[in-house]
C-alpha cells in the first residue's frame, strides 16, 4: 500500500475551487496584454479592455478543464521517456534560477559564472534520483537579455536529461523553442515528445504581466508544457488564512489553464506554484515553514480534484549554509511533497528563499529525494508467508546474511545511500578520516565531475545549438560566449 498524506477533504476542496469560480466570475483577473484580452473575449469572457480585466465564466473555465492533459510525458534528449506526469508518480528536480552560488572553497556567496553552470550540469547528470534537469543558475558573464536561453543551451548541450526552464523575456522564448527544435527536428517531434517544462507566473493578486501571458500562449503555440507558478503570499498579497490563500492559488492557476487551453487545447501543463506564508517578523518568504508546505500539499489535492499533474517548489531550505536547518527543512519537505504525490516537486540544490544554488547541497538532496521514493513504495510482502520456513533457517545458522531470501531482496527492499550519507560506527568514521557532512558532499562533487559523460547529443546539433545562440550573443554585444574558453 503507498502512504498518503492528505491536508484537505473533499468537501473543503469543491469548496475552495467554488469560491476561486466566484473570484473569477465577479472580479475576474488583470492581463496587460491586448491580444489574450481579445483570445478571451472571442470565447465568451466578459472583458472590459480599459481596466485590462478579463471576468472568466464557468463555462470558459470547464471548457479549458475539459481540454488540459490529466498528465503528460516528458523525454530526454535522445528520445527516451524520463517523466510519466500522472497519478501519484514523483519526480524530482533540482531549484532554478538562483542569483548566487554558495562557494565551497570560501563558504561565501557570490555570483555565478558559466563555470559554475557547467559543473552543475556535469553533477546533475550523474544523479540518479533527479531525472531532470532545470537551468538552475543564472551566470552573471553573460548579457541579461540572453541567461534565459544561454542556460538551456548549456543543458542541453552538455547533459541528456530533459529541462525544467523558463523565460524572463518574450524575445528569449524564441530563442528557447529554436534550440528545442534544432535537438527534435521539427515542431511535430518536439511536440510528440516534450524536452521542457517552462515557469510561467501570474502576478499576485490576481495579474498577469505582458511577458508571462505571452509566454503561456507562445508555449501553447508550440506545444511546450508549462508550469503554473501562483505565489500567493499570505497576509501579504493573499489572505492570512491557509484556505484563503488556497483560493487565490485556485484562481490564478485556473486563469492560466484558460489562457493555455483556448490557445491550443490540449496543451499539456502541470498545475503548480510557489507560494509562501509570509513571515511578517523578518518580511520573508520561508519556503522551509511548515505553513508554506501545507499549502503546497494542498493544493496539489486541488488540482488532482481538477484532474490536472501537478508541481510544487518543495524539498530545498532557507538556510545559509549545508546545515541541521538545511536537512530539517529540505528532508521535510521532499517527505511530504512523495507522500502527497505531487508529481514535480522543484527544490533540491537551493537555499536562502530559492535564491541561492549549492553543489554539495544537490548531491545530499539526491540522497534525500531516494529515501522519498522509498518511502512511497510502502510496505509489501516479498515471500514473507509463511513466516515459519525463514524463522527455522534462523534458529538453525543464528543469522540469514546469506540467506537466499535475503539476497533476493536485499537491494529491492532496502535503499543504500552514497557516500554522502554516513552510516559507518564512531571508530569507522574516525579511522576513515572522520570527515564532515560538508567534506563528503564536496567529495562526491568532486568524483561525479570527474566521472562526466559527455551529451550523447550528435556533433551535428550540438553545431546548430552552437550557432544559434552564438547569433543571439552577438546581437547583444558579445562576441564570444564563456562557455568557449570552459
């Protein structure tokens, strides 16, 4: 039997969903952007282009539930499926888009380099409980109008695994859906076989920005998976109360659907977040609160209700530095995000409020998220009745090490951790150099990096890759990009 956790019964989540209907109907949300205004009104919501606010009816709300994926696949480099979006099926993923990277050496933040990027993507290759990748830095040496497309370039040049991205800039996802293509071949492949999965936000309360809604629509076009990331904040920019922010959460997140869904129906999408209860103390967004966890779990409960995969920004800290918080805080969090099912759960790697990115982090979280996949594989007999014939073996050799039994199940039934995790006696540990969570984990960094695979990506496209985003770099100024000299 798989565990579950559950925050929400049904009777609370229909109502939820009915309130955010009502928010939608009555209020409606704000799109600055005129054409999704008028996609909108062609379909029968009730927009008022002055305000810039589009009131969304139940029947252009079911009629884009009626149209979303209740999941989707998605496929590495190579083809090959990596992700089922469906059920209670988990996956994890490391963080994205972190401004700074906590530095081994000096055990200081600082800003990240293509250098940094490239070892990140060499690490992440190599962990086997992260089946994807996400374009997890932004390097400070390259212009800002090309870091959204020169980090996916960079991950899928150098590993296979497919990406969790997002675009800051219309201008950028062009670029984005041109280096998707050049790795499938045409929009009918890239289509039949997703490569990424991109972030698109709402504003809260209740806005989409230019930029964010034409990345919805620009996704839809091409058939690129997004992930809606609501942030409601609470007792912020969202009511103080869990359910309260439940509900803004609702109706952000279904007027994205919207948008999506009458763009092209049938556009796959994971109904996610990043939401946060506010800690009024500090004027902080503790993604490590217990708080901010519920909701996540929560709303996952709402939109597996909907019938839609979800996701959520889970299993990373608030902490400074690879410490007991950091363990608490992520641990936890991977925990609940496997028991509740959440089928994207975005996080490891990060600290400081998803805004700092740490090697040895993401090689400890590898660890963490397989203890999470084991856990929801439950409890189940494995030739364990009748109990009798196992017990008389023991009586009669004093031990089963060598058992048949026991080496028939041994790794099936048991989750063995790297080095990274330390599991050895006092006198072991002292012998063997009695080295530090920290030490181990940068050791492991260091051996994965060491054991780096290049892309099984053909030289061919990794030559189009190439110069497409060469010709982006030069037309912002750049001549040469950093990976050359890497």
């Amino acid at each position: 039997m798989r565990p579950v956790v559950e925050f929400l019964g049904r009777e609370l989540v229909e109502r939820i969903v009915a309130e955010a209907r009502d928010v939608l109907r009555m209020l409606g949300v704000e799109i600055n952007n005129p054409g999704i205004l008028s996609l909108l009104a062609d379909h029968g919501a009730d927009v008022d282009a002055a305000a810039k606010r589009a009131r969304l009816t139940d029947d252009v709300v079911d009629r884009a539930l009626h149209t979303a994926p209740s999941g989707f696949h998605l496929y590495d480099v190579r083809g090959n499926e990596t992700h089922d979006f469906s059920g209670t099926r988990v996956h994890f993923t490391p963080g994205s888009a972190a401004i700074r990277v906590l530095d081994h050496s000096t055990q200081q933040v600082r800003a990240p380099h293509t250098t940094d990027y490239v070892r990140y993507a060499k690490v992440v290759s190599r962990l086997e409980h992260l089946p994807s990748q996400s374009t997890a830095l932004i390097p400070s040496d390259v212009h800002p109008n090309i870091s959204d497309s020169y980090r996916l370039f960079l991950s899928l040049t150098l590993g296979d695994k497919p990406v969790i991205t997002g675009a800051f800039t219309i201008e950028a996802f062009e670029v984005m859906k041109d280096l998707q293509l050049a790795v499938r071949g045409s929009e009918a492949a890239l289509a039949a076989k997703p490569l990424t999965v991109l972030s698109c936000c709402p504003t809260a309360p209740l806005r989409w920005s230019d930029v964010t809604s034409q990345n919805v629509v620009d996704c839809a076009r091409y058939a690129i998976p997004v992930e809606y990331v609501s942030m409601p904040l609470t007792g912020f920019v969202a009511p103080v109360t869990l359910v309260g922010t439940l509900v803004q959460h609702t109706a952000e997140t279904l007027s994205g659907i919207v948008i999506s869904q009458l763009t092209n129906p049938g556009t796959p999408a994971l109904y996610g977040g990043s939401p946060a209860a506010f800690d009024v103390r500090y004027e902080t967004t503790p993604m490590g609160a217990a708080e901010t966890m519920m909701i996540d779990c929560a709303y996952n409960e709402i939109g597996t209700y909907l019938g839609l995969p979800t996701q959520a920004y889970m299993a990373l800290s608030d902490a400074k530095l690879l410490d007991a918080q950091c363990g608490l805080e992520t641990s936890m969090g991977a925990t609940l995000a496997a028991l509740s099912g959440i089928n994207s759960v975005t996080g490891p790697g990060m600290l400081d409020f998803e805004s700092c990115f740490s090697l040895e982090k993401l090689v400890l979280d590898n660890e963490i998220c397989g203890m999470a996949l084991r856990l929801v594989q439950g409890i189940e007999p494995k030739e364990d009745f009748p109990a009798l014939p196992r017990f008389e073996e023991l009586l009669k050799d004093d031990h089963l090490l060598i058992s048949k039994h026991t080496r028939r199940y041994l790794r099936e039934e048991h989750y063995f951790p790297g080095r990274v995790i330390d599991r050895a006696n006092r006198s072991r540990w002292q012998d063997e150099g009695a080295a530090t969570l920290g030490d181990r984990a940068h050791a492991e960094v260091e051996t994965l990096l060491a054991a780096y695979e290049p892309s099984s990506l053909g030289d061919d496209v990794k030559k189009q890759l190439a110069e497409r985003m060469t010709a982006e770099a030069r037309a912002h100024g750049m001549d040469a990009l950093p990976h050359e000299g890497v």
